[in-house]
C-alpha cells in the first residue's frame, strides 16, 4: 500500500510506471447474494457448492510509461476493473507479478469515503484522508479543490443537502486535486452538467505530464481517443489488442460490430 | 532500472508484509479519528442533545436494571447500584465495540471496493467510536460514585490497566467479529442475544462474591466476567484487583486480540471480492 506522501519522485518521459507480468486473477466468490450461517449450516452434508470461481484476468502483460495516458477499453465484464484493482493494490493477483515505480491514486469511484451527513468541508477532509492525503496536504489544497467544486457557499451546508450535481462536482475535486505520479481513473469522467463534464476533462489534460503516468478505462470512446496517447483492448480477462487509440478503437468497434456510433462514443 | 515501490504478487494465505503495513496503518491514523468523529455526527452526538443522550441513555439504562434487581432481589443499596452503574458502563464500551465492529467491513464496501488501506482501520474505527461514548459515562460513574458516598483511594488508579485490558479485548472481539460478518452475514443479527447472554453471565446485575462457587467455576470461560469483577473491585470498592482476575482478563484480552487480529490480517485481502 503506497501513500500519496510516501513517495515525491521526478520521473523522466519513457521511464517506467507500472508493470504488469503475465498477470492473473482468479477469484472465489460467494453464490449466494449473502452468505450466512444459517445457510451453510442447512446445507452441510448435502455437498452443494457456496462459492464459484471466476477468471477475471489470464494471462496480461503491460507495461505503463512515464508520460503516458493509457486506455483501457472492452466490453462489460472484460476485466478493466479488476485490472484498475490489482494495479491499486486493492485486490492481489492470483498469478504473475505487478511493480509500480512511483505514488499511486485512485479514481475508481467518487465520493468514497464521504459521510452525507457531515458538510461538503469536512468531507473533504474525510475523502482526502481516505485517499491517502495527510490533513496538512489537504489543509494546504482546501481552497483550490473548493474553487474547483465552484460549490460556493453550499460547501458549509451538510451533503444530504445537496444535488447528485453537486455531490460529484465535490468527490470529483477531492481526487482530481491529488497529484500522484500515476493516476487511476475508472469511469469517472461523467459526472455533473456538460459544463463540469469540460472542466473534469480539462483537468484530465493538465494532469497529462511527462512525468506523470495516467491509466484511464472508460467505455467512452470520443473521451478515450482525446485523451490518451496507447490503448488496450481487454476481452473476457485477456488482452486483445494494443496500439494507437484511433486502429485499437476501430479494431474493438469491429470486433462489437458497433461501428463508430455517437452511442459508443458518449460518457456512460 | 530503479527499483519499484511496491511490487504485488500472489499470496496463499497468512499474514501481509508488517512493516509495510503497519507504516501505512500509523500514516492513516488521522482517517480513523476523523472517520470516527463522522460516525459520532451521524449518530447525532455533534448536537447538544446528541451528547445528552450519551449521558442520559446509560444512566436510564442503570436505573432500569437497578428498578429490576431491586424487585427480584427484594433489597437492594447505595453498593450495588454504584456497582451496577460502573460494570454496566464498562460493558457497553465492549457491547457497542461489538456492535460497531460486526458491520466495519461489510458497510465500508465502497471503501474497500476503491482504495488500498489497512482494512483493520474500520473495525479500529469502530472501537475508538465506543470509547467515545464511553468517556462521558465514566465521568457520570464517578459523579454516581461521589453522591452515593463510596469510597475513594489511590487503588482506583488500578482503573488504568483494567481500561486498558479492557480496550484490547474490545479490539480484538470487533476485529474478530468484523471478519466472521463477511463470511456469515447473520452474524449481526445474533449478536444481540450474545450481547444480552453476556450481561446477564457476567457480574453486572450481581456481584462476582454473591453467586455460587458452583456456578463460579464456570466463569472462567467468560472472557469479561473477571474483568468486570476487577473493574468493580477498583471502582466501587477502591481496592486493588485480585492479581489472578487481572491475569485471567489479560490472557483472554490477549488471546482474542492475537486470533483476531491475526484471522483479519490473513483474511484482509480477500475482503474485495467477497463484499
């Protein structure tokens, strides 16, 4: 587990980020929506399984670079989440090896962390905290991520008050602030009004250094193509393709048999 | 090549790299309290009626129980209600860990789902809430203890250690129990009757001297019953606890917080897939 204070490094463009050796990921998961005790015990004896296992990645090796946004595209359950996991730390792989050479900060979902019930400042805290940030990091970065939240005074009032709008514009400045050396983002882009939309992508921009790398999975293709400089294309756990966005795009599209449509291209 | 930070690999079970570990736990420490003080003003103690409450519930709790000994046992004095005031109190710091820690993991899924951190930090979380609903009341069990005329003595600073074991077996029951949940989810909904067979098998409603030496024999398998008996001794009666109560609710205070810390530590990283 890496903290965002723990490491404040200099990465030079082409050095690497992140490597990912023939990885794997098996996991076992419970049948039952909820496991209980009740349940196991009624069925001992009778020999019927509780869990199945499910192969959510086999066999992907990858390596991120320095100054490189990567995207990560394929269809639902073709293991970009579980791959954003591992890369995280999240979840431990079943097979292979991961090594990250440098501070890592997720983007996998917004606002965790976040208590309604408390107000859109100390929330702030709250979630700056949960994502690894120390209070004087925080303290020192308060004004920026409440101007960039454009939440004015709203931002004293408790979040049960507030719009879903105004929810993510909030969780969305909390982690967009962090500058990690490489930024995790899943999904995250979608939030707010078309407004906040620009203004979250425009961040995703400046955080586009060389000495920064960004993994970003998105089923927004437009968003994937403007953004990120490599893509890979994962497919039931395995890699399928890697390349330059606009030829690994155009082979996931063909291998769907979407076409380019404004459908795939829009945030979901 | 530099060397990387951090490198993942497979692991088959036992415990994650402590250094590490404990590193990025101490880093995180200000996320426990802060994450505690939130639960605290979700439960509305930030209000002036919400802290109130924190007093005011115990004490209406004592007086319930001490209504319902003095109708069973016919009599009743200014001792028994000091001691029932105190154990009770101190019980509930173990019955709210409890409570609070069963449901650390499962209700943090998003938390869990999202970010790398220690997961022990929630069920810490969850003690560190109990002890602050507890603080107020040790303050009242004090004021009680004033009013009633109990006596007073530099022995009550056995208090300190007797908290302390106290705080630990409260740890590990809740690091423990927040484990077990993720596997058997029901574990919640029996937890009251095991909270309620504690306080009535453990010396609240009476005291440890008053019950049968048949009986007592049996105690030794309840893990607070002799640190309940230690915690009355030192704050009713201002003596010292007995050196063997004080050794058998370390050992199990002990015990419990090495299994359980161990299970959840063995077990932490599979919580993600199994929420």
């Amino acid at each position: 587990m890496i903290s965002l204070s723990d490491f404040n490094h200099d990465h030079s463009r082409g050095a690497i980020a992140v490597s990912v050796q023939d990885l794997g990921l098996t996991y076992t998961t419970s049948i039952d929506k909820k496991p209980t005790l009740k349940a196991r015990l009624k069925s001992l004896g009778r020999g019927k399984k509780h869990t199945r296992t499910v192969q959510a990645l086999n066999g992907v090796t990858l390596d991120v670079h320095y100054g490189t946004v990567l995207g990560i595209i394929g269809s639902n359950g073709a293991g970009k989440s579980s791959l954003m996991r591992v890369i995280s730390g999240i979840v431990p792989p079943t097979k292979g090896r991961i090594e990250v050479y440098g501070s890592v900060s997720t983007l996998l979902a917004l606002g965790v962390g976040f208590n309604p019930s408390m107000t859109g400042r100390e929330n702030v805290y709250l979630g700056g905290l949960a994502a690894g940030m120390s209070r004087a990091e925080i303290d020192e970065k308060f004004e920026a991520i409440a101007a960039f939240s454009e939440l004015g005074e709203a931002i004293d009032a408790p979040m049960r008050t507030y719009s879903s709008g105004m929810y993510a514009r909030l969780a969305f400045s909390v982690a967009a602030i962090v500058e990690p050396d490489i930024l995790i983002v899943d999904e995250a882009l979608s939030t707010g009004d078309a407004k906040f939309k620009e203004k979250s992508l425009n961040r995703m921009k400046e955080l586009r250094t060389a000495d920064r790398a960004l993994i970003l999975v998105s089923h927004a293709l437009a968003t994937i193509e403007d953004l990120c400089n490599e893509v890979i294309w994962l497919n039931k756990g395995t890699l399928m393709a890697r390349g330059k966005p606009a030829d690994v795009i155009a082979e996931y599209q063909k291998f769907m048999n979407v076409g380019k449509s404004a459908s795939s291209d829009e945030d979901v | 090549m530099s060397q990387p930070q951090v490198v993942y690999v497979p692991f088959k079970a036992g415990l994650p790299p402590m250094r590490a570990y404990m590193r990025s736990l101490w880093h995180r420490r200000a996320f426990i309290s802060e994450f505690a003080r939130s639960e605290l003003r979700e439960q509305n103690f930030g209000s002036l009626f919400g802290q109130l409450w924190l007093v005011l519930n115990p004490l209406l709790l004592s007086g319930v129980y001490f209504l319902l000994i003095y109708v069973i046992g016919g009599t009743s004095d200014s001792t028994r209600f000091g001691h029932l005031t105190a154990t009770l109190f101190l019980f509930y710091l173990i019955a709210n860990s409890l409570t609070g820690g069963v449901k650390a993991i499962t209700s943090g899924q998003r938390l869990i789902l999202n970010t790398s951190f220690p997961r022990i930090m929630l069920p810490i979380s969850a003690v560190v809430v109990a002890i602050f609903r507890f603080l107020p009341t040790l303050v009242v069990a004090l004021a009680i203890h004033a009013i009633l005329g109990l006596p007073f003595s530099l022995q009550m600073l056995w208090a300190i250690p007797v908290l302390f074991i106290a705080v630990v077996m409260a740890l590990g029951m809740a690091i423990l129990i927040s484990c077990i949940n993720v596997y058997f989810r029901d574990i919640s909904s029996m937890l009251p009757y095991l909270t309620r067979s504690l306080l009535y098998l453990s010396p609240i409603l009476y005291e440890a001297s008053k019950i049968s030496s048949h009986i007592k024999r049996y105690e030794i398998v309840n893990p607070i019953f002799y640190l309940l008996d230690s915690w009355s001794r030192v704050m009713v009666h201002a003596q010292a606890p007995h050196p063997r109560a004080l050794l058998h609710a370390s050992f199990f205070a002990l015990t419990i917080f090495i299994v359980g810390t161990y299970f959840f530590l063995s077990r932490e990283r599979d919580f993600a897939v199994r929420l």
